[in-house]
C-alpha cells in the first residue's frame, strides 16, 4: 500500500488549498479514504471521510469549509480546503481504512498572514 500526498503549503487566513492523495497497491473503488491532521502540540484529528459508495463524514468544524472528494479512475482522494483559518494549520495525512489503517507520509498546510 501507498498514499502520497500532494498540495499542502503556506496560504493566507481566508485562502483555499486542495489537497490530493494518489494511492496504490489496493482497491481503491471499494477503500473508505480519510483524512486526518496533526496540528502542532496536538493530538491526532479525523477531518473527513468518503466511502465506497461516495458518501462522505466531516468532523462538525470542517463543514462546510471542506469538500472530500475521489476519482476511482485516478486512484486519488481529494481535500478541497476553503476558508482556512490559522489553526487549520497541521500535518494533514491521508488514511485508507481497514482491518489495517495504512498512513501517508502527510504534507504540510500553514495558514498564516
């Protein structure tokens, strides 16, 4: 299994980031993918997920500002981010869960003036 994720970065208070995670070594179309932030100092948080059948769970202060999506074509789960505020600032990971919990490597978002 591998998970790796792409389009984190520094962006202003306000601002938008998407965020992608490709994945092999699976089956991804039939894969709940989430993903989950580690923000400095702090413990682990689930911020979404999106099942097999496309329908999705965000923690409460993520909704409507995040937007999980997927490609089975592509093999790719996608975070749409909007409306950051500083402290959506974290370590973000893309998860593939299962009787095993498979992590990625994470990429770094910083919302900071």
């Amino acid at each position: 299994v591998q998970l790796v994720e792409s389009g984190g970065g520094l962006v202003q208070p306000g601002g938008s980031l998407r965020l992608s995670c490709a994945a092999s070594g699976f089956t991804f179309s039939s894969s709940t993918m989430s993903w989950a932030r580690q923000a400095p100092g702090k413990g682990l948080e689930w911020v979404s997920a999106i099942y097999s059948d496309g329908s999705t769970y965000y923690t409460d202060s993520m909704k409507g500002r995040f937007t999980i999506s997927r490609d089975n074509a592509k093999n790719t789960v996608y975070l749409q981010m909007n409306s950051l505020k500083p402290e959506d600032t974290a370590v973000y990971y893309c998860v593939v869960r299962g009787a095993v919990d498979y992590w990625g490597q994470g990429t770094q978002v910083t919302v900071s003036s």
